[in-house]
C-alpha cells in the first residue's frame, strides 16, 4: 500500500491528509511555520459541513525527517509560485530500497501536482521521471495558522488525474482507488493537459472574485479574459476539454455548503490576499501572456489584470474591496459599448441558453433545475416529464404548486400561499442563494410563471431556458426519464418581491399608465372566449399577445426587438406599466420580456379570469383600447 507524502499544509494539503487518514490510507503532511506547531500540538482544526475535529496527523517540517521507500508518493500540495523550489528540494532526495540501495526521489517515485495553471508539470518533469498531473476542484479555504475549512460535500472535490503530458500509467488506478476512498470524486484521463487547459480558463478569472466587489461589469470582465485565453490557447495549439460533455465524475455529489460558525471562504488568490501570501496570477493570466508572446500576439485584458493584482498586493489592498470605477480602468475597453452591455446583462438576468446550463450543470454548486410543463388543455405534464427531461430537474405542477385553488374574486390560477410555496420550493429541493432554472416546452409560457412566482417570492437568481427543452435537445444533450429525488431544501421564502395590480390598480393603471393584455388577440378584442364568463377586455388596455415575446426559432427576441415592440404599446422608460392575462400565467412571460428590454412591469395576477368573473365591472371590445 502506498504512503503519501503531502508536501503543503494549506488547503489542499490537510484536506487530503485528514481524508486520507479517515480512509485508513497511509500519509504524512510536510508544512512549516504556525501550521506545523498546530498540527503537531493536535490543535489544528478541521472544518466540514457535518462538524469540526481536531487531527492529529503524522506531520514534519524537514524533508531530513523521512526515510523515504519505494511505496511513496509525493503529492504536490503548495501554490504554483512555490513549486520550483520544493520539486528542487525532493527530487533528489534519496530513496532506500530493500536490498540497501538508494536512489535519487525524481527517478523512481511519481509526484502528483495539483496546482493551477500549466508550469508546475513542466517544473516537475525537468526532474521526476513520473508525474501525475490532478486538475482538482475543492472549495477549501485556508487563511490562518491553525484553521482549514473544506466545505465540499458529500464528495470533499473532484479531481481529474493523468500521466503528464499525456498516455497511461499502471500506478494510476491505485493512487486514483486511494483518493476516491477519501472522498474525492475521481477521473482518470489520459489527455490531462487538455483538462488543465479548461481549468485555466476559470482560473484566469479568480483575481476578479479575489478583488473587485461582485455585479456585472466584474461578469463582463470575467467573460472578456476567458474569451481572450480561449483565443490564445487554441491559436497556441492547446486542445481544450469540454468537461460538462467529457466528464464521467458524479458533480451530483459534490455540492458546497456552508460551514457552522465559519464565514465563505474564497478562491486561492482570494486567500493570498487574505494572508497577505504571494499570489499565483503569474502562473494563471500570466501564463495567458506568455502563450501570446511565444506566438507573436497580444493578451491585453489578461496582462493588464495581472499588472493590477501585483500592483494591489503590493499596496496591501484587501480582498473584495475594489470597485466599478477601478476596474474600467483597468479594462477601459469594458465601458465601450454600454448600452448593448446593459442590454446583454438584462437578458442574461432573465435567461440562460442550453449550452450554458449543461455547463453550469456539471460544475460544483450547480443550480437546481424545475420542469414547469403544463399547457391549457394538456393535463400529463407530468407524463411528459418522466419520459424525459433535463438531468437533475424536477417536475412543478403549475396548477397545484405554482397556484392555489381557483376562486372567482382570484381568479383560476391565484399566487399560492407563501408557505405552501416554500414547502413544494423545499420538495424540489431548492437550497437558500441556490440559482435556480426553469423550463417548458411551449416557449416559456409556464415557466416564466415559475420564473415571476420564485422572483416575486424571494429567490434572487431563477432564470428561464431560452428556447426551452427544444433547445436542449436540440443542441444534442442527453434526458433523464423516470423521477428525480433530491434532497429537501431550506430555501425561506417571503413575499412581495416583485411588485403586484390589484383589480382597482390595474383599471386605474389603463387610465394614467400602460396596461398590456398579454392573451391572443381574438379574445382581447371579444370574438372569442373559451375560457372566462365574458369576452374582451379591461377597458384602456392595449393588446400585446405573449407571441410577439418570441422570434422565429422559439428563442426570446433580442433586447433592441423587444423594446421596439413595446415602444408601439406606449411601454417604455418612464411610463408605469402593468400586464395581464387569462389567468396570470401568460403575463408572466410578458413582464419577462419586458425585463429583457430594460423596462419593469407589475402583474396583474388574478387577469381576465378576476375580473371578468364580476358582472359590474366594465368590459370593452375591439381592437381599440375603449
């Protein structure tokens, strides 16, 4: 059975030695400083979601300390930064055989890195004849002596492991069988570089999170250096893994939750500046740099970041304190276009197309997806669900949890009772802060219901899929059949989030403001109407048929398309406006589309359904407002 000998007490490190050791796997921790007094005290405190110990772990300060055997493996655990250094140190490290023999660590023990970036594995094959490169994901967070915190759960991370700099290794399974009884959910690749070139592509971005205050302009620029370095990296040869289609690991499992008593932690850089610790940027936009200048181009947004984060560690700046206006002026080229920008970003807060779900999907913390098909006239949404859906959604029942029961005076799909739907959003199992994606099958007409229902109710991040299931499998991506169980949730619920007419209001918003009738044109002006005790509409509203939300390929349209549509509708900046429906169903979809086109509405939820129920309330017909 092999030893590990994990070299970096941060993190990383004592996250694998303390799972190791629960495994019954055999290892050693290498650290230095206060960390290694705590770990050798037995004061070093470990925290999970399911409770913090103590560990006593076997842990040394001097490579001098270990009698290094055939059976070792080195696990590479400092910052990239540190890498050269340490790799120095135990490369020629001498290894005693049984017969008496000693040699030098780089040619007979593997190291396995588990750095970001790309520089540690060249380090380290200049040495080491055998490496094994591990892309690892793990929200572990290490700030001060004394204190690890490993939030991933049940799965402690996800680690992709392969020979470097590519191909198979019979050592490989056992070192992989070992780290999945620690926890870990594992992979074994056999084309590694590709996948530490994917994780280079988040990784650019973690200065961003480590230093400027979250909003858009920070999601702009992010997006901008991984556009940049996917540019670079492609035209400098790298292959690049797509990991929500490649990946065979269970990310169902691994999960971040919070950790009692313990603040969020950050990413690595994050942590540098928090224990004001030398920063990897070199090695992560840095390495952006490099790959364009070996190929006679440029990466400016990468470079300019860069030179921003060594400026900030210089100065002592803290973590997350930076704002809007610093970083324009780093990246001068996020203010040009504002307006498509503001635009974008409108959509973006309403929708998410498949590719990007997939993707989402398959990364840690994933966002919890809701079926939402249901149709007038069409009661097996249900039916359809279990023969095949998104992975991971589960089924919502518009009529029985995205509404409470029909009555006259509220209409024939009235907003549920908040605590009923916080016990169906629980059922689903919705997570507080957890984003949130729902989707039909009839061009978001019921899911911008629970879209509206989730947002008006508290949830901040629910998104509908453009294009809905359509556009997924269209795209190619897999169904699940049969029913998904999740886990209960904790989400709170509360209500009023987003604003609502009553019957009075929405009259008197037709007068003064704009009120769209968001039903088919034939019952807004009373030809037909196959549903409520009377045809036509609320005087004063203007016909605006949710069909129109739409373009040609079931996709929303475009900001600019909407907005022009309901300039025509008298809707625009400035102007009060209101939606109604049948029922307030479709209207939802409305106010959605409203949103996309920068303009804010309330809902009238009872609808026509409400209204027309009372025989003294005024009616018009036509095409004409009345």
């Amino acid at each position: 059975m092999s030893r590990y000998i994990i070299i970096g007490a941060g993190g990383v490190g004592v996250s694998f030695a303390a799972e190791f050791q629960r495994a019954g796997r055999d290892s050693v921790l290498v650290a230095r400083g206060r960390q290694l007094e705590f770990l050798q005290a037995g004061k070093l405190r470990y925290s999970r979601p399911n409770g913090t110990r103590y560990l006593e772990l076997p842990a040394v300060g001097d490579p001098g300390e270990i009698d290094l055997t055939p059976d070792d493996v080195l696990v590479l655990a400092t910052k990239t930064q540190d890498a050269e250094a340490v790799i120095t140190d135990w490369a020629w490290r001498l290894v005693r055989f049984p017969d008496g023999t000693q040699r030098p660590a780089a040619s007979c023990l593997p190291v396995v890195t588990t750095q970001n970036g790309l520089e540690t594995e060249r380090i380290a094959l200049r040495r080491f004849a055998t490496v094994f490169a591990g892309v690892l994901w793990i929200p572990a967070t290490y700030v001060r002596a004394g204190e690890v915190i490993s939030a991933g759960a049940p799965a402690v991370g996800v680690i992709w492991l392969g020979a470097y700099p590519a191909g198979s290794h019979p050592q490989l399974a056992a070192i992989a069988d070992d780290v999945r009884a620690a926890g870990f959910e594992v992979q074994v690749v056999e084309d590694i570089i590709r996948w530490k070139t994917a994780k280079l592509l988040g990784s650019v971005t973690f200065v961003l999170a480590a230093l400027y205050l979250p909003g858009a302009l920070r999601d702009r620029a992010g997006q901008l250096l991984r556009d940049e370095a996917r540019e670079i990296l492609t035209a400098a040869g790298y292959g690049i893994a797509d990991v929500a289609a490649e990946s065979t690991a269970d990310h169902s499992r691994f999960t971040v939750h919070p950790v009692a008593g313990r603040a969020p932690g950050g990413n690595s850089t994050w942590q540098s500046f928090n224990r004001s610790s030398p920063l990897e940027t070199d090695f992560l936009n840095g390495e952006i740099v490099l790959a364009a200048r070996l190929a006679g181009q440029t990466a400016p947004a990468n470079r300019a970041i860069a030179e921003r984060a060594r400026d900030a560690w210089r100065d002592g700046t803290a973590a997350g304190s930076l704002g809007e206006d610093d970083l324009l002026a780093v990246l001068p080229q996020l203010g040009r276009d504002q307006a498509a920008a503001q635009a974008a970003q409108a959509a973006s807060d309403v929708l998410i197309d498949a590719a990007t779900l997939r993707q989402r999907l398959a990364q840690p913390d994933p966002p919890a997806v809701l079926d939402v098909r249901w149709a007038l006239g069409d009661s097996h949404g249900r039916d359809h669900y279990l023969d095949g859906h998104i992975p991971t959604a589960v089924y919502a029942d518009l009529d029985t949890e995205l509404a409470a029961l029909p009555a006259p005076a509220r209409g024939r799909h009235p907003l549920p009772d908040i605590s009923d739907l916080q016990r169906a959003a629980r059922a689903w199992g919705l997570r507080a802060g957890q984003p949130v994606v729902v989707y039909d099958n009839s061009g978001g007409l019921a899911a911008a219901r629970a879209w509206w229902l989730l947002r008006w109710a508290g949830v901040a991040d629910v998104r509908i899929l453009d294009g809905t299931l359509g556009a997924w499998t269209g795209a190619g991506f897999e169904l699940s059949s049969g029913a998904e169980h999740p886990a209960g949730g904790d989400v709170v619920l509360s209500a009023g989030h987003l604003p609502v007419l009553s019957a009075g209001q929405a009259a008197a918003l037709a007068r003064d403001g704009v009120l769209l009738d968001a039903r088919a044109g034939e019952r807004y002006r009373g030809e037909v109407e196959p549903v409520d005790p009377q045809a036509g509409h609320i005087p004063g509203a203007v016909s605006a048929p949710t069909t129109g939300n739409l373009a040609a390929d079931g996709t929303f349209a475009t900001p600019q398309a909407l907005r022009a549509r309901f300039a025509t509708a008298g809707a625009g900046p400035g102007r009060t406006v209101g939606v109604y429906c049948g029922s307030g169903v479709t209207a939802a979809h409305t106010v959605a589309a409203l949103r996309i086109a920068g303009l804010d509405a309330a809902l009238f939820p009872g609808s026509w359904s409400a209204w027309s129920a009372d025989p003294q309330r005024p009616v018009a017909t036509g095409p004409e407002p009345g």
